[in-house]
C-alpha cells in the first residue's frame, strides 16, 4: 500500500486552471490624472507667457484627458454588464445574456441607465448634475476622436461642441479672447479639473443610486496625487 501511494505520488500531476478577467476603467482613469498633471504643469510653468509652442503639449494632455474620462466611464459600465451581477436572480442566464447583448448598442449613459433600471427600477435623470455634465463631456470625447476640420469663421458642428462647453470652465489663458472654445481653447488646466471631477462625481451618483459601492473610492487619494492636485478629493471652490 505504502508502494502505490508513492507511486501515484511521483507519477500524478495536479493541474489546476484558473481564470481572471483584467478591468480597464481604473487604469484609464488614473492615466488621465497623470496627464492632467502635466497640463499643470505646462500651464503653470508658462504662465504670463505668450502663446508658444509649449502649448501645443498642452492640447495633447487634454485630449488624453477627455478621451480617458470618458473611456474610464465606458470601462465600468461594460464591467458592469460583464459581470451581470445586478441581475443575479432577478433573470435566467438566457434572458442575461441577451440583455447584454442588446445593450452593446446603447450609448454610455444608456448604459448605466439600464443598470439602474433592472436593479433598482428607477431611471436616470439626465435633466441633472453631474450626468448633464459627463453628457457634455461625451460629446465632447465624440467631437475628438471623430474630427471634421472646419473654417473657423464658418462654424458649424464645432459651434455646436463650443456652445455645450461654455461655462463649464476656464479655457485657455494663452489664446486670443475670441478663440472659439472648439476645437483649441477649451485646452486648459481647469477643463482637466473639471473632466476628471465630473467623471469621479458621476460614479458617486450612480453608484448611491444603484445602492453599490463606488470600486474607485479608495483610489481617489492615488488620482489626487498622480494629477498632483488638478482632482481634489476636498469640494471645490470654483
């Protein structure tokens, strides 16, 4: 007995096999803090300066900004709907899998709004802040990644952007006053301020809506701090 025990012993191989799934909405989140932060750093670096070639690593900082935010809210709705756990016991399999398929083709805030509405049955209020704002951001994203140049006296769809961001927050000091917000002057250390604070405002207001906890709540001193300060966990005053 005691030669076969050593037998399977030496001629057995347990073979365990695991599987993880890697979650992207933290990450882009936190890469769009650090280039906050040299947007900062730029702006603060020049500041009293006239417009110079140094600003053109600003827009590029920015735009990582605005794509980022809005990819990280992205992220954890499809996390969200990966992982189906708002619908454990309320549907089949069957019935989770086809909802998840369908809502491939809602837009982000469509997203979210179906989480609510299955686990919570309320819906969300698009009429409010910070969704009117992550809204605005969004078409701001949009306007970026699928860029149609346009005469700056001859606005159109720019306009349109410039006319959603107006007031949101202080754009450019290195541009002339009459700058159309969109598509250059809305590059500023206060857009990235005000990017990443509705971004992280947002997911408080969601996540208490759908009686979840916040999964970035804990990293917020992190994103403080690789932002350098441009996102502060204390309330603004601005």
């Amino acid at each position: 007995m005691t030669d076969l025990i050593a037998n399977l012993r030496s001629n057995s191989t347990l073979r365990v096999s695991l599987k993880y799934r890697t979650g992207l909405a933290l990450h882009h989140l936190l890469a769009a803090g650090r280039s906050a932060a040299r947007v900062k750093t730029i702006e603060d670096a020049n500041r009293d300066q006239p417009y110079g070639p140094f600003w053109d690593e600003i827009l590029q900082n920015s735009i990582v900004v605005a794509t980022l935010t809005v990819a990280s809210l992205e992220a954890y709705a499809n996390e969200l709907w990966f992982d189906n756990t708002f619908l454990k016991n309320k549907l089949s399999n069957e019935a989770c899998q086809k909802i998840s398929e369908l809502v491939e083709k809602n837009d982000i805030l469509g997203k979210f709004d179906l989480v609510l509405a299955i686990s919570t049955g309320k819906k969300l209020n698009y009429g409010i802040e910070p969704v009117q704002s992550v809204n605005v951001l969004n078409a701001l994203r949009n306007a970026l990644v699928h860029f149609r140049p346009e005469w700056s006296d001859e606005q159109d769809k720019h306009k349109k952007v410039a006319d959603k961001l107006a007031g949101k927050f202080k754009v450019s000091p290195f541009l002339e006053k009459n700058e159309p917000i969109f598509p250059r002057a809305w590059a500023s250390k206060d857009f990235s301020r005000w990017a990443l604070k509705v971004t992280v405002d947002f997911l408080d207001h969601f996540c208490a809506e759908a009686k979840m906890k916040n999964p970035f709540e804990s990293f917020l001193s992190q994103l403080e701090q690789l932002s350098e300060g441009v996102f502060s966990i204390k309330p603004s005053n601005n």
